[in-house]
C-alpha cells in the first residue's frame, strides 16, 4: 500500500524533505553550506539566483515550497535583493508547513547565518517529522516526463515504453505531463486529433507553432551535437521519439509552468515563454524541465536516455528509463530500468512499460531511485514569462481510454 504525507491543501506526498531555498545568488554558498552540514538525504538545496524580480520565479519558488513532497522550509536572503521573501515566507506557513528565514546582512555574515541555519533545519525536520503517514491511492499520484541524451534507441524503446506505462497510469485515474513542446515541432496535428475538445485541439497546435517561432528566432532548435552523435538524423525523428513517451490516452489539458493538473488524465506542458523571446534559451538544460513538471506537482519524473545521464533532482525522485543496452552495460548504476532489453529481444514494450508502473509504485511507497541513492539533487531556475492559461485549455476529460 502507499503511504503519503497529507498537506494541508489535502495533496499528499511521497517525500517528506525540508527544503532550504536561497532567494539569491549571494546566499547560494551559505544555503549549500547549510544543507552540506545537515548531511541528510532529505535536506535538499533549491533556489533561485536573480538579483531583479520575476513573476515566473516567484510563481515558481512558491509552488516548489508547497510542493506535496516538501515538508518545511528555510529560507535564506542575502537581504538587499529583489525577491519577496517575506511573501514566500508567508505563502509556506499558510501551507501548514514549517519555515522559517534568514537574512544574511542581518544575522552577521557567513559563518554566523551557517551556525544558525543549521540549528533552524534541525527544527523544521522535527515539525515535519510529526506529519502522519496516510494511505495514498494510484489516482493521487502526478507524474511527469522528459528525455534527454536521447540517442536512436530512444525513440524504438525507452520511450514509447513511458507511453505505455503512462497509458496505464492514466487509466488508473493518475495525472500525467509530458512536455519539451520545442521537440514535437510536427507533431502538433496528431496531438490535436487526441484533444478531449476541438478547442484544446488547437490550443496544443499553437503552443507548438510557438516553440517553433522562438527557435526560429532564436536561431537555436532543441537538436544537440549528442542527439546526432547517437544517430539521430532530423528534427523529425526526434519530435516522433519525444512525442511516443505520450501514450495514446486523450489529452485532457494543456498547462504552464506552475499549473497543477485538477484532476487525472494526461496533460501537456507549455515550457517555452509567452511573447517575444527576452530571457535566452527556453530551457538551458534538462533539470530546468524538470523543475517545471515539479512546479506542476509532479511526485515524481520518468526520464529516458539513450546517450545516458546522471541527473536527478531536488524534491522529487528521477526513475532513469535507459533506451540503448549498451549505455545500460556502461552507466547501469545511474538506471533505473533496462529498456534496452526491447532491442535483444528480451522483453516487449507492453513488459517494460508494467516495469515502469511496477517502479512508479514503489518509489512512491519509499523505495529510493538511483539517483536519489547517489545523492543526486540537480536543480535550476532562470527567469521566464507566461500569460495564464486560458479555458480551452483545461476542459474537462472523458473516460481514460485510448484516443487511437
């Protein structure tokens, strides 16, 4: 049976971390000298390093703070920058979580906010610490997933076998997201035709022709020298490799970064910002994406690679779908699952992809993922800008059953 945390707002989590968040780059050595200190596998290090304020930081630190997972906070502010910590502050408490916060240029610098932050982790974990453990079905679960270090395989194994699993957990009443809108460029057709409504169907086409104009513009798509290294030939080949991690359950919504999913089915994550491009790169690397699925409420994230990676996360665990036999030879002890097994014949998509649930399950009981077991707690944030949403995009959903 899972068991979870229930929060406040009554989501439930799979993890019970403290969180210690700096709020800029200034108080990034002192937050990472705190949570070193605390030497605790469930001490994590978020934040965000800008100087000048952003509507999507914000949004974003305050959705990661309350995050289901999170079980308290510290807050750590040098105290001259831009950054609403007071707001922050009071957006956890109100949560029913712990937090508390420290300004550097107030408690006497360096050694001294270090000495005091770890006393003030030590209090938050035991508050937290005293949350009850409550049964937790399929159906509360979010679960996200991106690739990355995709190679050839990616798109024959690992990850249409995330499709399959998310074809199961959708029909189990579970919230799935995938997202990189930049890497379906061609795909936005056949996303369409599996829309709960005409009116979501084209919502979903132009949050791709987007992508699309931004790269354009950009002078940059999301094709790295890797992909090609490992036998990708077009953006094409990688859109229809991307695009397979889907599924082929309808699609119930299209989100933004910071929109939780308001009930089960599968829903599409719009990544890159509104309007004309100001920040750079829409994402710079694979853990900004996952950051975004977590500010969802993402429990957890199903990450392919073929190539191989060794990125986790902060909050919330990574379950690595490995795509190429070889990479599993070479990096088994960063993978979670052998996908590559589907190219020697040794195991279907349908068997790999019940793999896939089989782990969802037991991470979500407690079971550690690799990453989480080596220590892994990647995270990064930059500035972006969205508009909300509009109601097309989350129109309710029909049955959970396959869309082709």
């Amino acid at each position: 049976m899972i068991e979870g945390w229930r929060r406040a707002d009554g989501r439930k989590g799979i993890r019970n971390v403290v969180v210690v968040a700096y709020l800029v780059e200034c108080a990034h050595h002192v937050a990472r000298r705190i949570v070193n200190a605390a030497d605790d596998i469930d001490v994590h290090l978020i934040g965000f390093p800008g100087c000048y304020p952003n509507s999507y930081a914000d949004r974003m630190m305050n959705a990661l703070a309350t995050h289901p997972n999170v079980g308290g906070v510290l807050l750590v502010s040098l105290g001259c920058e831009s950054f609403n910590r007071r707001g922050l502050r009071e957006a956890v408490l109100a949560s029913g979580r712990p937090c508390e916060l420290l300004v550097i240029q107030d408690a006497g610098g360096t050694a001294s906010t270090i000495r005091a932050g770890v006393e003030a982790v030590e209090r938050i974990r035991a508050e937290a610490a005293r949350v009850p453990r409550v049964p937790m079905r399929l159906d509360e679960l979010v679960i996200g997933t991106i690739c990355g270090g995709s190679d050839g395989t990616s798109g024959i194994t690992a990850n249409p076998a995330v499709g399959r699993a998310f074809d199961a957990l959708v029909a189990a009443g579970a919230a799935c997201i995938f997202e990189e809108t930049g890497e379906l460029v061609g795909c936005e057709a056949i996303m369409a035709e599996r829309a709960v409504t005409p009116e979501l169907g084209r919502e979903l086409e132009a949050a791709v022709e987007k992508a699309e104009r931004y790269y354009t513009i950009m002078g940059f798509g999301s094709f790295a020298p890797g992909n090609a290294d490992g036998g990708l030939t077009t953006q094409e080949e990688k859109s229809m490799g991307a695009y397979s991690k889907s599924g082929s359950s309808f699609i119930s919504g299209l989100i933004k970064p910071g929109d939780v999913p308001p009930a089960g089915g599968l829903y599409l994550l719009d990544v890159v910002p509104d309007g004309e491009p100001r920040f750079g790169f829409p994402n710079i690397s694979d853990n900004a994406e996952i950051v975004e699925l977590m500010a969802c409420g993402a429990h957890m994230t199903l990450f392919t690679t073929g190539r191989g990676s060794v990125v986790g996360s902060a909050i919330s665990p990574v379950i690595k779908v490995c795509a190429n036999p070889e990479t599993w030879r070479r990096m088994s002890e960063d993978m979670d699952i052998d996908a590559g097994r589907i190219l020697e014949d040794k195991a279907t998509l349908d068997q790999v992809g019940a793999e896939i649930v089989d782990l969802v399950r037991a991470v979500a009981t407690g079971a550690r993922t690799r990453s989480e077991a080596l220590g892994h707690q990647e995270f990064i944030l930059t500035y972006k800008s969205f508009e909300p949403i509009g109601p097309a995009c989350l129109p309710g959903r029909p049955s959970p059953v396959a869309a082709v």
